[in-house]
C-alpha cells in the first residue's frame, strides 16, 4: 500500500513540475504568467481527482477489511464453540 501510495505522489508532483515548469511555444511575460496560472489551476484539478479516488478506494478498502474481521470472528467463533464441547 506504500509503494502505491508513494508511486501516485511521486507521479502528481512529476506531473505538477511538468505542467508548472514547461515552456511555451511563444513565452512572453503575460503569457507566461497566464499559461502558469492555466498550469496551477489544471494541476489542482488533477490533484482532487486523484485525492478523490484516492478516497474512494481507501473507503471500498476499509469495507472489505471490516467485512474480512467479520467473516473471520465468525469462523474463529465457530471453531472455538466446538472445541469447547
């Protein structure tokens, strides 16, 4: 869960410097500063939709944690129930 969490951050923050750092065709000093707010506002955006799934699967993943427990408390409930008879 590590590796793929540091994978998506390292990818965000090499798209963020890429969309940030890279040259236009015809850089003039008020074009540049428009594209460069353009390139903030679009990196933005990408960064809540990664957070957004990025929340969607941490929640689709705590559901399939609780669900796991609870198909293991039975089985462990189960099991000791027969040992003790």
């Amino acid at each position: 869960m590590r590796f793929i969490l540091g994978l998506l951050i390292g990818i965000g923050i090499g798209f963020a410097a890429s969309v940030l750092l890279a040259p236009g065709k015809d850089e003039t000093a008020g074009g540049a500063d428009e594209r460069r707010a353009n390139g903030a506002s679009g990196a933005r955006s990408a960064f809540s939709g990664l957070r957004e799934q990025f929340d969607e699967a941490m929640g689709e993943a705590k559901k399939a944690q609780r669900e796991a427990e609870e198909k293991m408390t039975k089985r462990y409930r189960q099991i000791v129930g027969r040992s003790d008879k």
